[in-house]
C-alpha cells in the first residue's frame, strides 16, 4: 500500500515541532514571568524525545523526509527551550540563594535566631 500523501510529515513529528515551538515560547520568552520556564523545561524534553524518535524512523525509512525536517525543528527548538528554561531557572535560584537575596530578605523579616 503507498503513502497517500508521500511529501506531509507525520502527526508524530508535527506534535514534537509544536511542542519545541511551545517549549521555546515558554523557556526562552517567558523569562518575565517566574514560573513559565518551569513549564518550558519538560515540555522541551518530551519535543526532544519525541522529534528523535520520529527521525530514527526517518533513517530507517519508515516515514518521509519531510516528517524528519519537522522531527529536526521539534529536537532543536526542544533544547533550546528547554536549555534556557534550565539557564533562566538557575539565575532565578542564584537570585534566591544569594547573600541579600530572597532568603536573607526573609530571615530579616522575621528574625533569625
């Protein structure tokens, strides 16, 4: 039986290109709300995961070339939202750690022993 429609990416590879797009919205762009990064994280992982396996039927040649070019733009904007997910949160938990950071704010408050 041939593919129908042998040019069209697969659902499989247009879900991990969505979820790297949203991963990257959430990662790189959300930055000016706290807790966005915290959903572009996982998000991009599972682009990630999902755009690779896509590819590796791709090589395999289970599916067209065109689902690996949307397989290959869900891994890259997967990691990318992810990685500044991790990069903004790690700045955030500095800012809270930090001497006269959050933390220090807040023993101030209320008193440390």
């Amino acid at each position: 039986m041939t593919d129908p429609a042998p040019n069209r990416p697969t659902t499989l590879a247009q879900v991990a290109a969505g979820l790297g797009a949203t991963s990257l919205f959430f990662g790189l762009f959300g930055c000016c709300c706290g807790v966005l990064p915290l959903i572009g994280v996982p998000v991009g992982i599972v682009a990630v995961v999902l755009g690779l396996l896509e590819h590796a039927k791709v090589r395999r040649g289970e599916v067209t070339s065109a689902s690996g070019m949307w397989a290959l733009i869900g891994v890259g904007t997967g990691a990318l939202g992810a990685l500044g997910g991790l990069i903004f949160l790690g700045i955030m938990g500095l800012g809270v750690v930090s001497e006269g950071g959050v933390i220090d704010k807040f023993k101030e408050g209320f008193g440390s022993p």
